[in-house]
C-alpha cells in the first residue's frame, strides 16, 4: 500500500486518503475549467474572426436568385456598387479588391446576369465570369425593311425580352448628327439602317442602336467598294443606294440581283419608267403582296415609278450586303425587263425585248393561278 495512505505505524490512515483524493479534485476541476475557459476562449476568437472577416463581405452560399443589369462602359468599382444595390455584394470595396487579384475581372460585359443574394464578393465574381450566368438583349432586323418596320421590329423584339419602348423614344432616337450619316447621305436616314443582328445595352438607347447600324452600314460599304463603283460607274453614292434598295425589295436569290441593277440602269439611261412594284408598295406603305392592281398604280407619289420616270427620291428599304454590292457592281446585259416567274424559288428571268417579257410574264401569270392568293 502506498505510504501516503499509512500512519507511521503502518496502519491504514483514512483521513489521508481524504487529504489526497480533496487535492485530486482540485487538481482535476483547475485542469477542467481551464479546458472549458480555453474552449470559450477560442469560440470567442473564432466568432470574433469570422465577424472581421465577413463585416465587408457576405458568408456562405447565396440566397434568392436575382437578375442584374451591368450597363456599357461600367467600371469595377461601378458594377461593384450595382452589385451592393441589388443586395448581391455587402461592399464594393471587397468586390473592387477581389477583381483586382483575378485578371479575367477585365473581361466583365454590360449584360444581364444570373445571380445570387448575399454573395461572398469572390463567389459573385467567379459567376459573372461564367458565360452561362449572363445574357444579351438581341435585336435581328432582316434585310428589305423599311425604317418603320425595323422599329416594329425592335419594339417586338425588345417586348419579347421584357423591355418597352415606345414609337416616340425611337423617333427621339433619330439625331441626324449624331447619327455618324455618310457626307453623301442627303440627310436622310431610309437605307441606312443596315439590317444585322444587334447586341442592345439597357438600359435601351434607340440613337445607340441607330448609331451601330449606320457604323455597320459604313463598315460594309467599305469592305465591298460601294462609293468607289458608284464613281466607275458615273453616278452619285445615293443614287445607287437608292437602287440597292429597289433590288432588295425585287428579288431575294443573290443570282439575279447584279442583272436587275443593270435594268434598272439601263432604264434609266433610255429614260423609260422604271416600272417597279416595290416603289409603288411603299408609296402606299403595304407590303403584303408582290403584285399591284390599275388602282394602286394610279397613286399620286414620286415614288410611284410607274407614273413618274427616274429614280424615286430616295431609298425604299435598307438593303443588306448582297443588294448594295450588286448596284455599285451591276452586271454587263443589255437587259431592259425582269420578272419573277416562281415565287417559292425565286426564279427571275430577264428579257432585252418587250415580246420576250411578255412570254416571261406569261409564264409568271401562269404560276400565279396554279397558286392562288399568292400574288
């Protein structure tokens, strides 16, 4: 047995046992509540960290899905602050010094996104940098439409992406010099327009929109040579745009397009009337049908080409690409009359002689009543 449970006598000693087993305890409760001190200690550190850590920034992983809207030309500090307003971010500070450790944070675009609230700065950013969480408003005007339909056009496809815009902030939208208009443009905007597929900044600015078409339009007359074959050819840029718009409303195969620019040309040049459905169309503003009737032929318009010779006084649609090379690039025929004979596959024929159009028209009557309604 141990000595410290003894007298000096050897003998069994209860009150030792007490001493020692009392000392024990202490020693086991110290030892205990410092264990449960240090514990509070570190929930306290642990607590005080996170709160440090987290007083400029969100934890964890996002609430409500929320869709944002970044517009053009904003800055990191500036989409940070769009971020905070929609609840996505706690502090554009944060969002700014994550950005500035990740270099794709110079990639961000204007756009729509997909995102979260409550957000740590580094998770928010790491989704706009992903292509899935972000979207872009298109508009697609095609090619053939007149000003006013390409703004039904925009309307329809903006409403389509929950955007509305009225006909009068589109009109507002046509300032002619701030449009950035060819020197040659006569102020008008008509043919202009270039049809294409736009991407649209919100929030909606119709000048933006006009202002990339007419940028577009420059750029396309640049690459095919537009002005320089108006010069080749002896006539004035405007002119032949006018005629590229007469072509893209005539035909829509690319094959026949240089051969109606020449007769149309070659009309010109014998001072006949050039004769074409599309002028007397938007004359009348309806292009629901291909043909015209004695009635709408009769109408009082110097775009009718029936009644009045030359060309109308300015362009008829906004031609694409194709159109616009064919009238600065016509072909060589001698060519005076064109029709198309097949409207489902565009077949035209062309005819130098008055007897040979009207074997070509015939054939195109002929069609016509094998397919009711559609001329």
């Amino acid at each position: 047995m141990s000595p410290a449970f003894v007298d000096n006598d050897g003998k069994f000693n209860w009150r030792k046992v007490g001493y020692h087993a009392r000392s024990a305890f202490a020693v086991l409760l110290s030892v205990a509540v410092l264990a449960g001190g240090g514990y509070f200690v570190f929930q306290q550190v642990s607590q005080a960290w996170t709160a440090f850590r987290t007083e400029d920034d969100f934890a964890g992983d996002g609430v409500s899905e929320i869709t944002v809207t970044v517009p053009p030309g904003a800055s990191v500090t500036q989409i940070g602050d769009v971020l905070v307003e929609a609840g996505v971010i706690k502090s554009t500070g944060t969002f700014r010094s994550v950005a500035a450790r990740n270099p794709d944070a110079q990639s961000l675009q204007p756009g729509r996104y997909t995102l979260l609230t409550e957000l740590p700065a580094e998770t928010a950013l790491e989704m706009m940098l992903d292509p899935e969480n972000r979207s872009v408003i298109t508009v697609t005007i095609p090619e053939g439409y007149t000003l006013g339909r390409q703004w039904t056009r925009i309307q329809t496809a903006l409403a389509e992406q929950g955007i509305e815009i009225t006909r009068d902030e589109l009109a507002a939208g046509v300032v002619l010099e701030d449009l950035g208009l060819p020197v040659w443009s006569r102020g008008k905007v008509e043919g202009f327009m270039f049809p294409e597929t736009y991407q649209v900044a919100e929030p909606v600015n119709p000048l933006a929109i006009f202002q990339s078409q007419v940028d577009q339009f420059k750029t396309v007359i640049s690459e095919i040579g537009f002005v320089e074959g108006a010069e080749e050819i002896g006539m004035d840029p405007y002119d032949v745009l006018t005629i590229a718009s007469i072509i893209e409303r005539e035909v829509n195969q690319e094959e026949y397009r240089d051969m109606v620019a020449a007769v149309i040309m070659n009309r010109l040049a014998l001072g006949m009337p050039l004769q074409m459905d599309s002028t007397v169309h938007y004359a009348l503003q309806d292009f629901a049908k291909v043909t015209t009737t004695a009635e709408d032929r009769a109408v009082d318009s110097p775009y009718n080409t029936y009644r009045y010779t030359g060309l109308p006084p300015g362009a008829i649609s906004n031609p694409g690409e194709a159109a616009l090379d064919a009238a600065s690039h016509p072909a060589d025929t001698d060519a005076l009359f064109f029709v198309t004979v097949n409207l489902d596959t565009g077949e035209t024929r062309f005819a130098a002689t008055a007897d040979e159009h009207s074997a070509n028209v015939a054939a195109f009557q002929q069609w016509c009543q094998a397919n009711t309604g559609r001329c």
